[in-house]
C-alpha cells in the first residue's frame, strides 16, 4: 500500500514538473510571454458548374490548372513555405483556406 501512495506521488510530481516546465519553457527572456506577430494568407476555391476551377489567393486571381491535384500542390507549397493551415470553410461551391505565419 505505502508503494502504492509512493508510486502514485511520483507520477503526480513529475506531472506538476512537466507542467511547471512547459510554462517556464513558454516565457521569453525577461519571463513576460512570447507573442508573435502574425500575418495571414487565404486560398479559395470556386468550382464551375462545368467542374472548371479558378483560384483566389488573397482576394486575387491566381492562375493554376483545373485539378484537384493542382489545389493540393499549392496548398503543400504554401506550407513549405512556413504558413500553417488555421481553418478551412466549405459551402456550396467554394472551398476556403487560410493561413498563418510569425512575420
């Protein structure tokens, strides 16, 4: 029984020092919180009712073949390029995605 309450202290202890350590790791220099300054793009697609696709990048046209293959690629290449996807949005024939990285 008293391993028991031992054993189960530790894991507490170590739970409480991770935690405490993930804080810590999550303060900057002078111990205020790191904020970032973020900048965002968004990547939107419109599917005609022939099935054609055309592509918005930031509110502006953007030239790319008519495939779902083509969305996927740029999606990866935006992500290559350091922005992280934050949400997407779907209705009827338009497809959103937007991004987000530190500046």
């Amino acid at each position: 029984m008293a391993n028991r309450r031992f054993i189960l202290l530790a894991l507490a202890s170590l739970v409480c020092f991770l935690l405490a350590l993930t804080v810590w790791a999550s303060r900057g220099q002078g111990g205020a919180a790191v904020r970032h300054v973020w900048e965002y793009e968004s990547f939107v697609v419109i599917i005609g009712q022939q099935g054609q696709a055309s592509y918005m990048e930031d509110g502006v046209s953007v030239s790319l073949p008519a495939s779902p293959a083509a969305a996927f690629r740029r999606i990866q290449s935006l992500g290559a390029e350091g922005w992280e996807m934050t949400g997407t949005v779907s209705g009827g024939n338009v497809v959103g995605y937007w991004f987000k990285r530190p500046k």
